[in-house]
C-alpha cells in the first residue's frame, strides 16, 4: 500500500477529481504532468483508466524515477520522482506494457496570442498553426 503521507498532498480537489474523471476538465495541463507542490515537491499526475500499473522512466537511461500510484479518483495516478529529469510512461494495461511519452510534460503548443487570434476570428494561418505539421517539442519545466 503506498504510504498516504506521500501520496495525499499530491491530489486535487473534488470537483476538479470530478471534471476530469468525467471529461469536463477545461484544463487539464494545470492538474496532469509534472508539476511543483511548494510544500512536497514534484509530483507526476496521469490520468490513465483502466491502467493497472505506471512507472516513470529517466527518458535518457530508462531506470525507474517513481511509480505512480491510483488515488481515490479512478485512473488517476500520483508519483514523486527522485528528479526533475525528462520522463517517460511505463503503462502496464490488462493485456499489454505500454512505453510512452506523457503528452502533458510538454507545454501547450499555441500560445495565448494565436488562441486569442482564433477565438477573434481574425488568425489567418490557421494551416500553419493548427494544421497537422510536425514539430519537435521539449519537455516543460514542472510548475
């Protein structure tokens, strides 16, 4: 059983449990990914349903920074990583391990003045912005 002390400050509130327990998280880059609690330190959070296991992994060396343990909200795991090292996901799933990037250690990839352009109507190389390019993206600092 993983020690509460370690795992309960790391959660959230209940209604932001339930919002994104139910899809309805507006954002949900200020809850999952890395990020730095000021009284415990970095925590890791994914939401992963149905996952049995997670395990952070050092993204250069692959040796285990943390598990990640299911809180109380379902699919939701918490872990406290020895570093502050780029990682990636080990997944294990019901009929399968699964190694990936966590899609939220990165930043978001538009900024504010291209959301903001957008939502005006007036950003005129929507194709370029939001279209389907390729970009190489570098994992954020923890909050």
């Amino acid at each position: 059983m993983p020690d509460r002390d370690l795992i309960e400050p790391a959660l959230i509130d209940q209604p932001t449990a339930d919002a994104l327990y139910h899809g309805r998280i507006g954002d949900p880059f200020s809850v999952l990914g890395p990020h730095e609690a000021v009284a415990t330190g970095r925590v890791i959070r994914a939401f992963l349903p149905g996952a049995r296991s997670v395990v952070a992994l050092d993204r250069s060396s692959r040796e285990e920074l943390c598990r990640l343990h299911e809180t109380a909200v379902p699919g939701l795991f918490v872990g406290r990583p020895g570093s502050d090292a780029g990682y990636l996901l080990r997944i294990e799933w019901p009929e399968a391990t699964q190694e990936t990037e966590d899609p939220y250690s990165f930043g978001l990839a538009v900024s504010g003045y291209d959301l903001h352009l957008f939502a005006e109507g007036s950003h005129w190389r929507l194709a370029q912005q939001f279209g389907a390019a390729p970009v190489t993206l570098e994992a954020r600092p923890t909050r």
